[in-house]
C-alpha cells in the first residue's frame, strides 16, 4: 500500500470518527472500521467525498429517510443503509 494510500486512509478514519455528534461518529466511524481494509482507490475517493457532505444528510440517507443523489450509488451506499457495522 503506498504511504500516500495510508494518509488518506488515516484522514478519512479520523475525520469519520469526528463529526460533531455520537450517532454520526458511530455511524461513519463504524462503516469506516467495518470495509476501509477492502477499500481501493476508488472506494476511499467514494468515501472521501460522502465526507464532505451534511451530517443530517448522510444519517438520512444511511437510514432511508432520504434518497442520496446519484452520485453515491452503488455497493458502498447499499452497505452504508444495511447499519450492520457498529459494534457496541
């Protein structure tokens, strides 16, 4: 895995696990726990993306009360809406 690989990996876990509240930390962070070692590039630029967007927006969209734009379809969202990550 190239070091530049291993830095994005490391932003994109610190930054999921510190959104601002417990249930996006959990929900974010835990999916990151859960596939980041599957992940490739165009998975972890997937995931770096959904990153930027609105807290409120990703609960919504993980928990189905709210369809995602276009751009995050795929298996990625469909593992994100299953919430079988988090381990407690």
């Amino acid at each position: 895995m190239a070091d530049e690989f291993r830095t994005r990996l490391a932003r994109a876990k610190f930054r999921a696990w510190h959104r601002g509240t417990r249930e996006a930390d959990f929900t974010i962070g835990g999916f990151y726990d859960r596939y980041h070692a599957e992940w490739g590039e165009a998975e972890l630029t997937w995931f770096e993306h959904l990153l930027e967007e609105d807290d409120v927006k990703i609960l919504a969209w993980a928990m189905g009360s709210a369809d995602a734009p276009s751009k995050y379809d795929g298996e990625q969202l469909t593992a994100l809406k299953k919430l079988d990550f988090v381990s407690i």
